[in-house]
C-alpha cells in the first residue's frame, strides 16, 4: 500500500511556474545601471535617492557625489 500522502502515478511533480525563476522583468536605470525599483518613487518624500547607490557608498564603491537622485513612476 502506497504512503497516504504520495502523489497519484501520471501526476506532474510540480505546478507549472506562473513567474520565471528569476522574477519580474526588472528595467535598469539611465544614469546608475541599477533596477528602477530600486529608486525612489515620485510620491515619496522621504527617500531621496537610489537605494543600491547609497549601499555601494557605504561600502566605499562608489563617491557620494556619484549617487543617483532620479525617480521612476511605479512599473
């Protein structure tokens, strides 16, 4: 007798992914190179520039003055 919780012969192993594996399409941006969604949106008024920039110049990759300031609407 098969275990209670196995799966019927002729069963695919898994669903069928909805998403790549990799996710969304990210687009990069113009200036940084870094995903947009990394940026602030035009609605917030806390945040003031990319996030993976402000992460680089705290581990001494990249100049404060180098740091990307532009915004991207919501994908």
């Amino acid at each position: 007798m098969a275990w209670p919780w196995r799966r019927p012969r002729g069963w695919p192993a898994s669903p069928p992914p909805t998403v790549a594996p990799d996710g969304p399409p990210r687009f990069e941006c113009a200036r940084c190179a870094h995903p947009t969604d990394l940026h602030p949106r035009p609605d917030r008024t806390d945040l003031t520039s990319c996030a993976q920039c402000v992460a680089e110049e705290d581990l001494g990759q990249r100049d404060e003055a180098d740091i990307c300031r532009l915004r991207y609407p919501r994908p």
